[in-house]
C-alpha cells in the first residue's frame, strides 16, 4: 500500500533539486549572455565578429547534441549535470583570461556543456509529465526560467562591465548550481536504451515541432546574441540597451503559461501562426518608430521588443508539447536531444544571418531579418493549415503515433517498443 507513494515523493525531490540547479544555470548564462555581446559592441567590433561568437555557442550545442543523449545514459542525469556545470564554470573563467577575439573558442566549449544541461533538464521533466499536463508544467518551469533571467539581465545594469570580475561571478553560480542536485537523496529519471527520434520521423508525425523548434532557434539566437549589441550600435546607452534584452524576456514570461496552457487543448498550428503574425507586425512598427523618430523612442524600442519576445519565444513550449505528445514521452532522452538539435541550427544561423543583415544594412537590419523570418514562418504555418485543415483531433493533422516507432537507437539496435 505505501510503495506507490515513495515514487511519487522521490519524483517530487528530484524535479525540485533540477528545477533549482536549473534556474541557478539560467542566472549565470544569462550574465555570460549578455555580457559578452555587450563588451564586444563597447570595444567597437565588428557585427559581424559578434554574431560569430554567438553563433560558437550554438555550434558547440548542436555537437553536444550528438553524443551527449549516451553520456546521460551511462552516467546519469545527476552526474551529467555535476560534470557540466563544472565545464561551464572553467569556460567562464577563460573569458576573463583571453582576448576578445578569441572568446569563440569559450564559447563553442560553453555551447557543448549547455546541451548537455538542456538534455538532462528537459528529457527529466518531459520523462515524467503527463501528457494532458506537459504544457502547462514546461510552460510553468519556463516561466521561471525566465524570471530567473531578467532578474540576471537587470542586475547586469548594475555591475560594471569594464572588469572581468563579473565573469568571476558569474563562474561561480555555475559551480553553485551543483549545490542543489548533488544534495538530493532522491534518484534521477532511469535512462534506458536511447531510442533517436529521426528527422523525418519527426517532419512525418509533427512537422509544426520541427518549424516551431528551427523558428525559435533562427530568432532566439538573434535576440539574445544581437540584440544587446543593437541596442549600443543604434546609440542606447548600457543600461537601455539592457532593458531592451530584458524586454524581450518579459515579453515572452508574459505570455509563457497561457500559450503552454492552450497547448494542452488547442491546434498548435494556430497558436504558432498567430504567434509569428504578431511579430511580423510589431518589426514593421519597429521600423515605422525609428523612421518617423516618434516621441519617447526608447520607451516604444522596449515595448515593441517585449511584443516580439512574447510572440516568438514561448513558440518552444508548444513545439515541445506538440512533439510529445505526438511520438510519445518513452523516448523522452533521444527526443528531447532532436527538438534541441532543431534549436540549436536555427540558434547557430541566426545570430550570423542577423549579423550579416545589420552589416549590409545597418543596425536597423537586425528588424528586416525579424520581420522577414515571421513572414515565412507564418506563411508556411498558413499553408499547413489550409492544405490539412484542423480536425477533431485538437493538436491537427494526424492522430497520435503508436507507441512503436521503429527507429533505431545509436548503438544500430532497433527499440524495445518495436517487437511488441
């Protein structure tokens, strides 16, 4: 009678003990993220050196993706994430060490440990959420996720950015991110085989997680890598062109529960089209502000940009749900490492596609590359919806997939589930 209840209790002290370390990470990333665009633009680089850095992390994610999903499983997901947090704190430490035009390098290393995280992070929650609550409990850990973060980008305002000290700080909030995981009694998640999740499996079974995970990743790069440089190269001052990054984060916190919460009970295709339509239109505003100089810019430049954050980044929660619950939460490792390789290509183009706008067009390019991205995101959602038209099925065109998918795992087996 009382054995049903201690799974329960241990699941409850391990989700808590990741959360924690996991919002932890979030807070010296952040730093780190904004940071390290910031003092690059203050040492007038060039856009284009800058959107590379950024571009390094995502690199050294989409390696990550690759061989971590097997690390996890032979290590655990708490040893996992002691090791990575330590890696994350070494690569920290060296932006205060090397020259500016060498920080790619930290951040390539830095891309591949936060895979890693991710990994553990989301395949630990998603392993364990049920299907009719997935939304709403990965809506509800972003939102904290992203309070944790503009609380980091707000109080970047407040250190000065002309010492590496705050790169010492932020090193150690990656080692005391350990704290919380390495204390708990409770077990991770068991990782059995890790079953991949193909490309085409997923473009077959949920083409809107795959354009959902690329757009985020295609505008998250941008925004978190660009966007605080933009805000110096249109001539803000340090702290606005921190609250202008902030804005899209609180923009995106706003909106986080009610899009993870819709995408328990509505089609995600209508939720992303709608997302990406409004960002269309708030980029054209953007660009309508600076060319008329309205009154009071800085305070549209914030709003507009929060419009834009709450528009396209929750977009990952619906994605994710929509995957889930369409392939399965049995394979939570190996498709939680594909919806973040996804991400992880659009976030590694991004940042030099943005870059590469703001160089050939000015700064203002950076508006051209938001606005024209939406654009064919929405249109291709358009065409999705128009060709197979929602059904009684809320999340759209195909029914659920059976739990025996016969892909194949790394090791070249096929999966348990596919002999049943």
């Amino acid at each position: 009678m009382s054995q049903p209840a201690e799974p329960r209790t241990s699941s409850v002290a391990a989700l808590g003990a990741i959360v924690s370390g996991a919002l932890i990470l979030q807070i010296a990333s952040t730093i780190v993220n904004t940071v390290v665009p910031l003092k690059m633009a203050l040492e007038q680089k060039a856009p284009l050196l800058i959107g590379l850095v950024g571009s390094a992390y995502s690199v050294g994610f989409l390696a990550g993706c690759f061989v971590i999903p097997a690390f996890i499983r032979r290590v655990g997901h708490i040893r996992a994430f002691a090791v990575f947090a330590a890696l994350q704190a070494v690569f920290t430490i060296s932006f205060a060490l090397t020259p500016l035009d060498i920080w790619g390098i930290s951040r390539l290393g830095m891309g591949f440990a936060g895979a890693g995280h991710a990994i553990c992070i989301e395949s630990w929650i998603s392993g364990q959420a049920k299907a009719g609550q997935r939304g709403r409990l990965f809506g509800f850990y972003q939102i904290l996720n992203r309070l944790a973060l503009i609380g980091s980008q707000i109080g970047v305002g407040y250190v000065s950015l002309q010492s590496h000290d705050i790169f010492l700080l932020a090193s150690a909030t990656f080692s005391i991110a350990l704290i919380p995981v390495g204390m708990t009694r409770a077990k991770g998640p068991e990782s059995g085989e890790v079953v991949s999740v193909r490309l085409n499996t997923m473009w077959q079974y949920a083409p809107a997680s795959v354009i959902g995970c690329l757009y985020v990743g295609l505008m998250g790069g941008a925004l978190t890598n660009i966007a605080p440089a933009y805000g110096i190269l249109i001539g803000l001052d340090q702290a606005w062109a921190i609250l202008l990054t902030a804005g899209i984060q609180i923009g995106a916190l706003v909106l986080q529960w009610p899009l993870g919460l819709l995408a328990d009970r509505v089609d995600s295709r209508k939720i992303m089209l709608s997302a990406t339509g409004s960002v269309v239109l708030c980029s054209l505003a953007l660009g309508a502000v600076l060319w008329f100089s309205v009154p009071h810019t800085r305070f549209w430049l914030f709003g507009l940009f929060a419009l834009i954050g709450a528009g396209a980044m929750p977009i990952y929660t619906v994605a994710v749900a929509h995957a889930y619950f369409r392939l399965g939460r049995e394979r939570a490792l190996g498709l939680s490492a594909q919806l973040l390789f996804l991400w992880a290509v659009g976030s590694a183009i991004g940042p030099l596609v943005a870059a590469a706008f703001m160089q050939a067009a000015g700064p203002n390019g950076l508006l051209a590359y938001l606005g024209l991205l939406s654009a064919a995101a929405a249109a291709y959602l358009a065409f999705r919806l128009r060709r197979n038209p929602p059904s009684a099925n809320p999340f759209g065109e195909r029914k659920p997939m059976a739990p025996t998918i016969p892909d194949v795992s790394p090791s070249g087996r096929r999966s348990e589930a596919e002999g049943k």
